[in-house]
C-alpha cells in the first residue's frame, strides 16, 4: 500500500475558506445548527465552524449501519432536534452514493428545520445512486480510496494533515 497526497495543508485551508464564504452568504445571521457525522467529518467541521464569521451550534451524529434495507438505518447520538428550528448543515467527510445522505435529509426535513444543506471534503458523483449533490464540496474526487485529514483507512492515516489517496490498498 502506498499513499499519495493529493490535496495539501494550503489548498485544504484556502477551500475552507471558500466554503465558509458560501455558507455564510446562504446562512450569515441565521441560526445555523452544523451536525458532523462522525468520525471522518470531525476535523473538517471544526475547522469549518472557525471560518464561519457568525455564531452557530454545532452537534455530532454517528452512522450506525445494517445489512438490512435502508429503513434500518439508525443514527446515534445528537441531541433531541424536534423543535428545532433554524437551518441545518450535514457535514461528512466523503459522499459516495448519497443513500445514507439522502436518508437523513428527509428525516430532518420532516421536522421543523428552515432548510437543510449538506457539505463534504470530498465529494465522488461517479459513485451517486440517488439524485443528490452536496451544497459544499472542498474537492471533486471520481477514483479512489481517500485518508488524512482526519479521514482513517484500516483505523490509520486519519492524523495526516494533508488528504491522500491510498494506492494498492
């Protein structure tokens, strides 16, 4: 296995900056509850909140996945939302297929929540199997296995500060 780096500590901090310039001309002044699903999104969303020139909640949910059909997801964690209100950020690390993404969506539209937007490190439309696009994608990846950043291969990598590519993994 061999890694190869494909997006450094500059161009991640210059995209960050990017991104939260976007979501604060959608959501600036607005209450904005920004919920990372864990673990792959955790650094990516502290170093969004910092970039967000406007104050904001922040919460954490955790993917628990079954063999079964998709009505068996089930999320972990995160506080009680039903009387939310504000807007809502997702924000995960890669988006593949959208399936996971596209099923919470519709959980969190059925409350009272103003608007839902996703954001992603990297975003992978050549693996979409639903009609999704993320709000805020830092990279557009088509290939690959990704790590670092904190984004783990095989419980490793995740503490590189740059993202790579695992290569014969």
């Amino acid at each position: 296995m061999m890694i190869e780096k494909i997006h450094d500590e500059v161009e991640i901090a210059h995209r960050i900056q990017e991104v939260a310039q976007k979501i604060t001309r959608a959501y600036g002044g607005e209450n904005l509850l920004v919920v990372g699903i864990l673990k792959g999104a955790a650094v990516f969303m502290s170093d969004l909140m910092r970039a967000l020139p406007f104050p904001c909640h922040y919460d954490f949910i955790q993917e628990k996945r079954s063999t079964q059909a998709i009505s068996q997801i089930s999320f972990l964690g995160g506080s009680d939302w039903k009387d939310f209100t504000g807007n809502l950020l997702l924000v995960k690390d890669v988006m593949h297929s959208g399936i996971i993404e596209s099923y919470l969506l519709t959980q969190l539209k059925a409350m009272k929540v103003k608007q839902v937007g996703v954001a992603c490190i990297i975003d992978k439309p050549s693996e979409r199997k639903v009609d999704l696009v993320p709000d805020y994608a830092m990279f557009v990846e088509n290939e690959g296995i990704f790590a670092g950043y904190g984004m783990e291969y095989k419980e490793a990598h995740g503490n590189l500060p740059y993202i790579s590519r695992i290569l014969g993994g």
